[in-house]
C-alpha cells in the first residue's frame, strides 16, 4: 500500500444524546460509550468485526479492552490511553490512531470518549489524587476554572483585553448551539445582559465564561484512505494532526504556574501548531472553520493568537470585529462548543469538525475545506487537528 | 484561629515533596535547588531537569514576593471553603528566584484591591492537623 493510500481518513462518528450533568442516570455510563460507539460504525458502514484499535485519553474508564469484549470485537492490534486528566488528549487519542492505522499496526481504530459526570464525579469540583495536590489544595486552588482564571488574569494584565472580548466568545457558542437541536443550551438565549449579570465562579472567569457539565459520549472511526474508498460515508482527511508540549507545562497545577514566563498567558499549543502548519503546508488564512477547546472563554482568545489567526494580544480585537461569526473570517465552535452543545472533552468539537466537512453542521459554513480542531488547552500534552474534505 | 476551616484539605507529604514540608514545620520557605548545578524547582521534584542530578539544597525565599497572577474565587468547590467566599489565591514570584512560583493566599485585603504586581509578606498559617502552610498579605500589614 502507498503511503497515499494510507493516509488516517475518518469515516464514521456517533454521539450519545447530551445532557446536563446527571442527566444520564438509566444507562451507565460504559453502556452509552459503547453505543456510541456501535452508532459511529454503523455511520462508517463498518461492523465490530473490522475494529482492530481503541484509543482513548484523560483517564477514560470505559477501558479499551473491555469494550473489545462488549462490542465483540474478534482481535484487537492497538490500544492506547493518552496521559494527562483533562481534555488536552482528545486530539492526541485521534493521533494516535492515525498512527496504528498509518504505520499498518492497525485498521480500523475507534477514537472516543464517554463522560457522565452525574454517575462518577463533577470536574468543576475537588478530586483526590491531583499532581502536586499538596501545593493547591491547602489554598483553596481546586478546579479547572480557578487555575485557569489565574492564566486568563495575567493575559489580561498584559494585552487589552476585556470582558466583552470573553463574553463574545460565550455569546457566539450560544448562537451556535441554539441552531443545533442535539445541544444542552439549544433554546436558550443568551443576550450580552445575561452574560454580565451571570455570577463569578474565579475572577475573572463568570458562570458562561465556562464550560458546561454534561453527561454524554462520542466515537470516531478511522481507516486508512484506502478503505475508506470503499465504504458509503464520507471521508474527511486528517490533513495533519499533532500533539504535545512545551517546556514544564507538566509541573503545575493543570499546567497553570510554572512554565516559562514567555509562555505563561498562553495555551501551550504554540509548537502543535507550528508542527500542524507545517505538515499540512497551509496557512493560517487557509482555515476555513474552527472548533477550538472552549473549556474557558480566556483560553480559546489565547488560541487564537497562538494559531497565528492574529497577533500577539490581538485576540480581542479580533472577535470585536466580528470574526468568529458564521459569516466572520474564521466561523468557531458551530455546534455550540463545550460552553454551549455539551462538554465530553472535546471529542464533540471532533465530531463537530467532521461534519463541518461533510456539510453536515446544523451551523454549515460554505465551501469550508479545511476545519481546525484543537484539543484542551492550557495544559500537558495539548493537541490540534486540520481536518480537509475528501 | 487557621484561615480556612479544618476540614479543609491538607497536606500528605510523599517522598518527593517532603523535604519542602519539613521546612515549613521550622516555618522555613525554602525551594528546592540541585545541589550540583543550583537550578531552583518548584513544585519539588525528584532530578534536576538541567543536570539530572539528584542531591537537593534548600534555598531559603525572602519574606517578600510579587503577586503574579491571581483570582478571585467566588464559587466553592469544596464545602470547607464555603464561609471564606470570596477568598484570593494568587500565584508569587520572589526577588532572585528565577524558576520559582507559589500557589498561595493573599489575605487580610478586599479581594477588589489585589492587583497584579503587588508586594506582599509571607506569615505562616497553623492548622490544626499537619505544617504550618505559608501564606502572603499586603507588604504594609505583614508585620502585625
């Protein structure tokens, strides 16, 4: 086989129905995973007989072998768990995949995640068991949004940027997801009013600056390109995909305090899209869409800047006038993202990246060729994906 | 009386941090340097990332520190800090401790006065159970 013919192409995806937090109680949270996953294959035209790979990240309990087992898959070639408790593996378990498939140690590789965070815990809340525990917990310094809002502080202290520039980004996640029926927040509005009058969870991060807490699941199926030719969906190219990180992001809490103070107000992603750029021989301009890891409104302006969409601290301008709109020149997060559709670690901002490129998006941007996907951010390892129509 | 109520989440030292935390017991801060190079590290860790040494000194930090960043933490992510909302934790650099920052509290100011680039001082905070956890106020009242 050339190494044209294979290429990681993604064939199939399937999702669970979203909820809030709790919402999922009936099924468990293994079983919706698992029917996501058979949903993602029957989208491929695929069967459990040909899956041959689960790769998956941030801890995922819906452990890969025992879904061989659950799904009936004959014979498993690839399994791997993506290091790292947040979302900054989803891409990275989407590049791993495409590596089983692309170095021929695999065929047909399931990406997914399942997160009901009802059935097992919130991650907005206190865990046992963090890295480094003992230098955050005695402060009160807890969660993801109270370690990040430290982040999106000190990006604030050094470029204007403002509150309306994080509310535009929360106000167009909504718009987005009030035209998606399958997310949480669709039918309800969210004016600029409600944005500011929404109560501070960490300075300077309110409630809608955040993402939401959702029960749900998702699954992608990848093959080789050469596959997929015979199959009835549509393919859409992993044009190039990456994943890693910077110097010392590991060491803090959720990456947020000690790194190299040129990289401090950033999201780590700097290198990954550096690599991804690269490798797909395009630029910045030449995306056409993006669905960029909305754990946090601070963050997603931070990746902007360090995807090159605009200049260093020129993020807020840039959403000011209007960009990241259906009509903008760089349409974000179209399902609604994570602060709008429903949070499963961002494997719902891939699936959402598929569509996009099979016009498939109930947000459907014209003549979009070319989707970026970034996993988590502002944490270690971070990853990002150009996802091109076939 | 501690700052945040006992039932707060503490400090378990493991063999990697505990040396951090025996100072803290003689209300020492001291950071963590290689013993072979004298590159600071904090949290501690285990080798050096610059020479992979594994010997360790004790760098003692100033009484004073700058606030770097911080937040103001409005919603409660664990029962115990319910009665001290709103509460700041801030991360600190220290005046000639490249490689260094701290997770701690600034106190004893209203949360809408901490800016970034503050000075303040370190004072030491006795729990109940476990070290003593060091702790940061305004410059000016460090002393009382």
């Amino acid at each position: 086989m050339s190494r044209h013919d294979r290429a990681a192409t993604i064939v199939g995806c399937g999702q669970s129905r979203f909820t809030r937090w709790g919402g999922i109680m009936e099924k468990s949270q293994f079983q919706i995973t698992a029917e996501a996953i058979s949903s993602a294959l029957k989208d491929s035209g695929l069967t459990a007989r040909d899956v041959d790979g689960f790769a998956s990240f941030s801890n995922d309990a819906n452990e890969g072998p025992l879904m061989q087992v659950a799904l009936g898959v004959p014979e498993m070639r690839w399994s791997s768990m993506v290091w790292g408790g947040g979302g900054g593996g989803s891409i990275a378990a989407l590049s791993q995949a495409c590596a089983a498939v692309e170095s021929g140690q695999a065929e047909v590789v399931v990406v997914y995640r399942g997160l009901c965070q009802g059935q097992t815990r919130r991650f907005g809340r206190f865990g046992q068991g963090r890295t480094h525990g003992n230098f955050v917990h005695p402060y009160g310094l807890f969660a993801p949004p109270q370690m990040l809002a430290m982040v999106v502080r000190r990006f604030m202290h050094l470029y204007p940027i403002t509150e309306d520039h994080l509310a535009e980004i929360a106000l167009n996640a909504r718009a987005n997801a009030n035209r998606n029926p399958n997310a949480v927040m669709h039918g309800r509005e969210m004016t600029k009013k409600d944005y500011l009058g929404s109560r501070w969870i960490a300075e300077p991060l309110r409630l809608f600056d955040c993402c939401l807490e959702t029960d749900g699941a998702c699954a992608v199926i990848v093959t080789s390109r050469e596959r997929a030719r015979d199959l009835p969906a549509k393919a859409v190219q992993v044009v190039a995909v990456a994943h890693g990180s910077g110097p010392a992001w590991g060491s803090g809490p959720l990456g947020s305090n000690n790194m190299p103070d040129e990289d401090y107000a950033s999201t780590n992603n700097r290198r990954v899209a550096k690599t991804l750029f690269g490798k797909a021989g395009v630029k910045p301009t030449d995306i056409d869409v993006a669905q960029i890891y909305d754990h946090f409104s601070g963050m997603v302006l931070m990746a902007l800047e360090d995807y090159g969409f605009c200049g260093r601290g020129e993020s807020g301008a840039f959403v000011a006038e209007g960009n990241i709109r259906p009509d903008g020149g760089l349409p974000l997060n179209t399902s609604g993202g994570q602060l709008s559709e429903a949070y499963v670690h961002g494997m719902n901002l891939l699936i959402e990246g598929v569509r996009q490129m099979r016009s498939e998006s109930s947000t459907q941007i014209k003549d979009a060729e070319l989707c970026l996907v970034t996993g988590g951010l502002g944490v270690s390892p971070t990853s990002g994906v150009i996802l091109g129509r076939d | 009386m501690a700052y945040f109520p006992d039932d707060m989440p503490g400090v378990e030292p493991n063999m990697d941090d505990a040396g951090f935390w025996d100072n803290c017991r003689r209300r020492e801060l001291r950071f963590q340097a290689c013993d072979a190079c004298g590159m600071l590290r904090h949290p501690p860790s285990p080798i050096c990332p610059h020479c992979h040494g594994t010997g360790v000194k004790w760098v003692q930090a100033p009484d004073e520190a700058e606030v770097y960043t911080y937040t103001v933490v409005h919603h409660a992510s664990h029962p115990a800090v319910q009665s001290r909302l709103p509460y700041v934790v801030a991360v600190l650099e220290f005046p000639g401790l490249p490689g260094v920052r701290l997770v701690t509290n600034v106190t004893d100011i209203p949360p809408d006065r901490v800016q970034v680039g503050m000075q303040v001082g370190l004072w030491w905070d006795e729990l109940k159970e476990g070290p003593p956890i060091p702790r940061f106020r305004p410059k000016e009242s460090a002393a009382s």
